[in-house]
C-alpha cells in the first residue's frame, strides 16, 4: 500500500515502517547574512567570494552555537560557479570556515535560485533520513565573475530557442505581455527602496546581517530616489522599451546561510526554531518570459502544504525586476500589504547565488517577529524557472 506523506506529498513509501521516518518536520533555526553591496564600486569588490561565505557561515555557526560535529553537509548555491567561485565552492568554504572535516560540501547550480533549491536538498536529505543537520546557503560575487562566466560556449540549438535571452529582454516581453507600464514598474521600485530604507532606519537587519571586513550597512538602498529621477533614466535593454536600471535589481555582491534540520533535532539541542518547511517547488515556463516562474511555483508549493494563497500573511518574492514582479502579482492576485514588508531585490540588491537563501530567511524570521502564521518565499530563474518554499510559524 502506498501512503501519501503530510507536507510533502509528492513522496510515497511502500511500507509502514517508513512512515515515522519519512514524515519527520523540517525547521528553519536560524538565518544570516553578509550586507549586500554594489558590484565593482561597493565595500565587497574586493573580496573573495569563497572568503565571504565563509565569513557568513562562520557567523552563523557563532550565532546560533551550531554543534559542528552534527553538521552533515554544507550546501551552497552559486549561479555561476566557476574561477573563485569554482572548484566545488562549498567544499573549500567548509575549509575556510572552520567547520571539522568530516562536514561534506556540495555546490549546486539553479541561478538565481541556487540557494533556495540549496534549502530544498537541505530539507529532502533530512525527509529521507540522510542527515539532521545541515546548513544551506549562497554566494555570489558579480564584482569578481561576470554574468555568464568568463568563457561561455553556447550551444547554437539553443541560441535559436531563445534559451540564453537576456534577462532585461525577457523583463520587456513581460511589461508588453501584461501591458506594465513604465511609471507602474518606477511605482513598485520606488516603494522597494522606501520599505528598505525605512527598514535600515529602524535597524530591522541589524539582527540578519554579519558584518565583513567592519562593514554591516548595505549599499544598494537609495533612500533619495524620487519618480522624477527615475523618469530620466534611458531604457536599460531595448531602444523602445520601459525597463531601465532603475526598475532593475543591481548587480550586487553578498552571501546568506540558513540553519536546516529536522524538528527532532532542534528540539533536543535547544535551537530556536524559526519557521516549519511545509511546501517547496519548482516549475518551469517559456525562456523568453522566465520571470513569470514564481507562478506555477508558487502554486504548487502552496498546494502541497495544504493552504491557499489567501492564507499566506507574508511573501518575499525576488524583484528581479519590476515588470516581472508586477506580470506575478497581476496571475496570482497577490496583496501588496503581504509583499516584500523590508523591501525587495530591486532596493536590497540581487547576488545570485545568494538571494534565494535571503528571502526565505528573511521570510521565516519575519514569521518569528510578526506572530504570523504562513510565508511564501519565491523566484525566477534565468533559462525559464520558478522556485518556491512555504513556512509555518513554530
């Protein structure tokens, strides 16, 4: 007989003994951060990236008094994972952290959502009985690896499918798509950097964030940004169009790490547990529009913990870009009041391999402050993806 598992309900188990293993309750115990600063011109330029993680995950591990001898693996996400970010990231951070030998160290690859699908493995590995304890996160340094790497090789086939679109190209066939205007995308952006500078002013990151080489501020907010200076701004991608950098996430560089284990485990190791995983997914969808990916993502994640979206109190969606954010509120009838409460992607800053780690952090910390029940935490994916996770208050 087969039986359906509560939370994760596309895993099935062929006997009754698996059950109590397969059903165990994934926690989220804790959540840091490096500040997010610009590339090239901010505090981080000129740091290495597999330096940064390790600054942060040493934070978390001091924080949190995270029993390293327990700690199975060591998952990082980095979108462009090559020169120093390469050589398997994750194992050289374990080094450079100071986390004992006998913690292993996986680097995976989604883009943008290279550390959410980093918690997402973190979360299947403990339903699946193969470690307890796990720390997931990202890295990205856009100052020291360009977009794409230093050497791509396209594939032709693909090229001609579309499949290596800019991403500002496909923000553009969204804003046409859904008819998003320019001044509504400056609207959104504005707002984004007046949450977050109003979050900085009342020292809402201060707990999140670890500081590297002294610095613990991030450098992306404009709190001075006005609708009239954004007016003025040439379109970024299409001689025509209506996305501008303004209404773009910067190219920033950063690292988060979220504490992963099962609830057994927190509970007897006194960890505070923050938020329960109760549903994660991942879909795909047309390259040329990939920033409509949290869509079916967001849908299914929620289907699988059981709720609906009117029962989530707080969503940290990844502002990519405006238009994109915008073309997902518009298809799944999000409430503005619910999203991105500190500020999004746009204010905050965007490094790749680190932003799915932030947001979901950020949204399970939030649950922990507001006494919120639920919060989705979703993104695009470059190449056509949607990547999404939903928590429960503890």
């Amino acid at each position: 007989m087969f039986h359906k598992i509560n939370h994760f309900p596309y895993l099935y188990i062929v006997n009754l003994e698996c059950i109590l293993l397969m059903s165990k309750d994934v926690v989220i115990c804790g959540y840091v951060r490096s500040p997010f600063t610009p590339a090239k011109k901010g505090d981080l330029a000129k740091i290495r990236p597999d330096d940064l993680a390790a600054e942060v995950v040493k934070g978390l591990i001091k924080k949190y008094s995270i029993k390293v001898d327990d700690v199975e693996d060591l998952i990082l996400g980095c979108a462009f994972p090559e020169a120093e970010q390469g050589m398997n990231l994750a194992r050289n951070v374990v080094f450079l952290s100071g986390l004992p030998n006998s913690v292993g160290g996986v680097t995976v690859n989604r883009f943008c959502a290279s550390s959410m699908q980093a918690i997402h493995q973190a979360a299947g590995a403990i339903v699946s009985g193969s470690g307890e304890l796990f720390i997931a996160g990202g890295v990205e340094s856009m100052s020291r690896v360009p977009m794409a790497g230093f050497n791509p090789m396209l594939n032709p086939s693909l090229v001609d499918m579309d499949a290596y679109i800019g991403m500002g190209h496909t923000a553009e066939n969204l804003a046409i798509k859904h008819s998003i205007s320019r001044e509504d995308q400056e609207k959104m952006a504005l707002t984004s950097h007046q949450k977050a500078a109003a979050a900085q002013d009342g020292n809402f990151f201060e707990n999140e964030i670890i500081p590297v080489n002294g610095n613990a501020v991030d450098g992306c907010v404009r709190p001075e940004t006005s609708l009239e200076s954004m007016s003025k701004l040439k379109p970024a991608f299409n001689k025509d169009g209506v996305v501008t950098a303004a209404t773009s996430s910067p190219l920033t560089d950063g690292a988060a790490a979220v504490l992963v284990c099962s609830a057994d485990y927190a509970n007897n190791n006194d960890l505070e547990i923050l938020a329960y995983i109760r549903g994660m997914a991942v879909s795909g969808c047309a390259p040329e529009i990939m920033g409509i990916g949290p869509v079916l993502s967001s849908q299914k994640a929620i289907e699988r913990a059981g709720i609906n979206l009117e029962d989530v109190d707080i969503i940290e969606m990844n502002e990519a870009f405006a238009a994109q954010s915008l073309a997902c509120v518009e298809e799944l009838g999000i409430d503005m009041s619910k999203l991105n409460i500190h500020g999004g992607a746009i204010a905050m800053g965007h490094p790749l391999g680190a932003s799915g780690a932030r947001i979901t952090g950020k949204a399970a910390s939030l649950l922990k402050e507001t006494g919120k029940r639920y919060a989705l935490s979703t993104m695009c994916v470059g190449g056509g993806q949607g990547c999404a996770t939903v928590l429960e208050r503890a």
